[in-house]
C-alpha cells in the first residue's frame, strides 16, 4: 500500500467518525434520545470504523521502512541515525547548485512524489512552546451582538454618607453617579495555506497541525490584547489605574511585591493570583525575607510548585520583562476584566477555494472587545523611571 493510499484510508476514517458524531451531536441539540433509526445507523458507522482502525493499524505496521544496511552506518551510529543523516544529504545532494554527492551518504528511494521521508523524520515535527496565563479564562465572559454598555457604580463623585443627626432636623441627600463602559468589537483574522503536495509526501497530517498552530495562535494574540492592549483598539488591562511604583528601575524588592498585593481589596483577594513573565518569576524566586527563606514558597497544588505570598504565579511570554518603566506584574482578580466575544473564535478548513493553487486553507475570524470593570480587582507593577 502506498502513501496515498494509506492517506486516503484515514480521511475516510476521519469522514466516518465526524457522520457518527453529527448524529449524536443532532440528538443532544435537540435535547432527547436517539431514534432506533439512529441507533442502528450509528452502530453500523462505529462498526466501519473499527474496521478502518484495524485496517490503517496493519497497512502501517506492514509498510517497509527506510532499511540502511549496517556496512553503511558509522561506528556506534543507529538505523534512525542513518535515517537522519541520509535525509540530510539528500537535501544537500538536491539543492539548487549542487552537483556532487558527499561520500558516504546514502540515497533515498524516489516515490510518486519525489524522495519518500523516513518515518523517524517525518514525525519530528518540533515547536517552540510558549507560557500563555488563564487571564482569558479567568476573566468574566460576554457573549452578545453590537454593542455592550457595563453600568458601574463612582462614589467619588459624591458618595452617599452616614452622620449624626438631630431629630426633626434636615438631611442633605448625596449619591454616587452611575457611569458605564462600553465594548464594542473588534475584527481580528488569520489564514494559513498548506501545500497539498507537502502534505502528500509525509506522514504527518498536516491540516490537524496548521489548525491547531492557529489555534494556538489565536490564544496567544487574545492574552496579548488582554494584557498589554493596543492602543484604538482593545484596552484590556492597559489603563489598569491601582498601580505601584517599584522602588528601583531593573530590581524587585519584597515591599514592591506586599503593596502590589494589598492594592487589592481584601474582598477581591479569593480567586487572585499573579501575571508575570518568566525571567520576573526567576528574580522573584531568588529573593529572601529577613530570615533567609526564599520568597516563594513550595506548594505543591500551586503551578510550578510555588506561590508568592501565598497566591499563585502564572508566566506569560506576552508580558514585559523588567526594564526601566516597564510594567512587568499583574496582580487580582481577574474576573475584574470583561471580556466581549461578538464571534467566538473558529477555525474553519477551506479545501476547495485554494484547489486551484493545491493547497488547502485554515482560516480563523472572530470579533472581541476587552475593558476593565472593576478597577479595585486588579493592581500592577511598574518599575521606576531611572
């Protein structure tokens, strides 16, 4: 059996398992149980795919793998090694210019659609991975049309009091004015083509990747508007205003970090947790109090297995390391930020618009906005000036 072969055996088992999901999915929208009819065809489906695990199970248990005689390999060298080093030369031996194989490498067998890539390669496909915190997660979530307006509560423009007062005596009546925020939504969108002959030439699937890269990807654009904003466009906590100035410009300090954290009301510290990137959290672990004990201290149900007086710290490599005016923490209640969907993010698999360019799009469409609302909920850092 060959590549193509193979490869279209699994897009079939895949067409299968989503025909069997959309008839349960069907059932459970409409909020009852599945018909016989249903049943039975489900049952036939599940039997077909049962039948096509087998089947891939053993085609690819039986496809001949890339054999590099043991005269050929170096000293202490395995067969993946071999591997490695024949798929390296054959890109050196089949670039533009090059004329001469180097001695020693071995060819690779040319298939339908040029050299085939050795399974110990092909799977390798490596990325570089990323802290990303739960602000998202933890942010209070609205999932409406057009425009939203949050009503708030200001005191400070004339609070309502409590005094002393004589019976019979006249009251001056004072209240707060109600003020709102406003999310309206923003278009954001991201399109990814894959070649199709890249995908027919290896055994990874391809399309899976490309979507769940953008997916990623998206998670990441979404915590970077979140944290750092831009500016015409989604705030997010950027006019954060309980904020502390740390003492010096490129060093944190244990006060810096207490008055972060008393910004925050004491009825807004459950469910409050620390935003910060990576290299923060390693200068904050090397920190001691007055008796010598780390800063952070182990926990075990903490992520990472530390807190920083007692809350949690998340990294995130959307945040700003510490530099003169930088603002390199965050600190509370992250429910303290509203975050506006007016079209949740999805990735969608376009194969037939790109046909004519043999490839296969993934492209990604959603409409956010993101405020504050509650500006006692959230405090930040930010480092001195000079």
């Amino acid at each position: 059996m060959n590549m193509n072969q193979l490869k279209a055996l699994k897009e079939k088992l895949n067409a299968k398992i989503e025909e069997a999901n959309a008839i349960t999915n069907k059932a459970v929208e409409e909020v009852r149980a599945m018909t016989d009819a249903e049943t039975g065809d489900h049952d036939k489906i599940e039997n077909e795919i049962r039948a096509l695990k087998v089947t891939i199970e053993k085609a690819e248990a039986e496809r001949t793998p890339l054999d590099i005689p043991a005269e050929n390999r170096a000293e202490g060298e395995t067969e993946e090694d071999s591997q490695i080093r024949a798929f390296a030369g054959y890109i050196r031996n089949h670039a533009p210019g090059v004329q001469n194989r180097a001695e020693g490498d071995v060819n690779l067998t040319p298939g339908d659609n040029g050299a085939i890539i050795p399974k110990t390669i092909a799977d390798r496909i490596i990325k570089r991975l990323y802290d990303i915190s739960p602000v998202l997660q933890a942010a209070q979530h609205y999932t409406v049309k057009g425009q939203l307006d949050l009503p708030y509560y200001d005191e400070q423009t004339s609070a309502i009091t409590v005094a002393y007062a004589e019976e019979f005596g006249e009251l001056t009546a004072k209240v707060g004015q109600f003020k709102k925020i406003t999310l309206t939504g923003y278009l954001a969108a991201s399109l990814a083509l894959v070649s199709r002959s890249l995908m027919n030439g290896t055994d990874v699937d391809l399309v899976s990747f490309v979507v769940n890269d953008t997916a990623e990807k998206v998670n990441r654009w979404i915590e970077r508007e979140l944290l750092i904003g831009t500016d015409g466009k989604i705030e997010g906590l950027s006019t954060c205003k309980q904020i502390v100035t740390a003492k010096a410009a490129s060093a944190l300090e244990l006060d810096d970090m207490i008055d972060v954290q008393d910004a925050v009301p004491d009825q807004l510290q459950n469910g409050a947790m620390w935003i910060m990137h990576r290299s923060t959290r390693t200068l904050l672990r090397k920190l001691k109090d007055g008796d010598g004990k780390p800063l952070m201290q182990p926990d075990i149900t903490a992520p990472f297995g530390y807190t920083l007086l007692g809350k949690p710290v998340f990294t995130s490599d959307n945040m700003p390391k510490v530099a003169a005016g930088a603002s390199p923490v965050y600190y509370g209640n992250f429910a303290g930020l509203a975050v506006k969907f007016a079209e949740q993010p999805t990735v969608e698999v376009l194969r037939e618009k790109y046909a004519e360019q043999h490839a296969v799009g993934a492209i990604m469409w959603m409409e956010l906005d993101a405020k504050i609302q509650q500006e006692q909920a959230i405090s930040k850092l930010q480092m001195a000036a000079s």
